[in-house]
C-alpha cells in the first residue's frame, strides 16, 4: 500500500513563499506520474502542477505558470511544490497525488484527476493579504 503524505503547509503573507513536501511510502515507489492539485474553500480540487516521475516533463496551471515549481528526488521517493509570490487566491488544501505506475501517460491526461491512484491527506495554505 502507497501512502503520501504531504507536509509544508502553513500561513503566510501575500508575495511569501512556501515549500510543499510530499513523501511516498509503503511497498516500492513505481509511479509514472506525481502532481500536485488544490481544493480551495467552497471550490472543486483543481489541478496545479505534475511532473513525470522519471524524466523531465512538467505541467503547470495557468494560474501557477511562472510562480511554482514542481520538482522530485527521486532517491527519497519524495516531491515538492515551491510555491514563490504567493496569492490570497491560491490559498486552499494542497494534495499530493501519484499514479500506479502506468504504462504511459498521455500529455492531457496529466491534468485529469483519474489519473491518480494515490492521493495525501493533504495540507493547508492560507494566504492572508
């Protein structure tokens, strides 16, 4: 059993930042793809940035473009959200997200909530302005 949990979270001021951590364990970590979404209050979970476990591909939100970055260790089997700039509007339950270990993950499908198996618990950002 896959678990991620998800650490970093916190409350901070407009223009702060804050590194997100998401740690993988349990049986062998073999996923194809990590992301990150969000779930503002009131709102559905959104999509904000994924990354191809073994290689170099990346996918952002348009709301995040430029002021996230979403990187890996692979070693550590253990992912991060560096979130730069922050805005009230991005405040919102941050969740970790993996998948199985697919064979292939089409481009589009890396924004697509089926695509993940495994998801955190998730953790709380709050930007105040």
């Amino acid at each position: 059993q896959v678990q991620l949990v998800e650490s970093g979270g916190g409350l901070v001021q407009a223009g702060d930042s804050l590194r997100l951590e998401c740690a993988a364990s349990g049986r062998a970590f073999g996923a194809t793809a990590m992301a990150w979404w969000r779930q503002p209050p009131g709102k559905e979970r959104e999509f904000v940035a994924a990354l191809k476990w073994r290689g170099t591909s990346t996918y952002y939100s348009d709301d995040v473009k430029g002021r996230f970055t979403i990187s890996r260790d692979n070693a550590k089997n253990t992912g991060f959200l560096q979130m730069n700039r922050l805005r009230p509007e991005d405040t919102a339950v941050y969740y970790c997200a993996a998948d199985q270990g697919r064979l292939r993950i089409w481009d589009g499908s890396y924004y697509q909530r089926s695509t993940y198996d495994y998801w955190g618990q998730g953790t709380q950002v709050t930007v105040s302005s």
